[in-house]
C-alpha cells in the first residue's frame, strides 16, 4: 500500500538505485584507508595529503580501478 501524504494523496514510490560496487586498486585502498584513520585522528593536513595522492595517483596509466562517476 503507497505512503500516503497529509494531503491524503499518494506519495511517489521510492525508488532505490544499485549501487555500482567498486574494487579499488591496492594503492586506491590504501589511501582510502589512510584518509580515515587520518580523519578519525583529526590529522586534517595528512587526509588532505591522502586526497592528494589519490587522485594523483588515479591519474596515471597505474592505477587498475575503475573510474567514479
């Protein structure tokens, strides 16, 4: 049975949409890990240089992952 609104008419259907599961490259995890811990301990300057570095890295003819959308 649909939701309905406070105006009593239907509320559209929620649509979910599949995430596209995404393999990271050894260095991709890496840095993606090292950017967590980096934010976790509030090292800003050390996330920031993880970003860096990804993306960087994400660059070059190297990096075996995918590209985001």
């Amino acid at each position: 049975m649909p939701t309905q609104r406070p105006d009593d008419r239907p509320a559209p259907p929620e649509t979910h949409h599949a995430e596209t599961q995404f393999t990271p490259c050894d260095p991709c995890h890496h840095l993606t890990l090292a950017e967590a811990e980096a934010n976790a301990a509030y090292d800003w300057s050390k996330a920031t240089d993880c970003r860096v570095l990804l993306k960087r890295h994400r660059a070059t003819g190297e990096c075996s992952a995918p590209e985001p959308e």
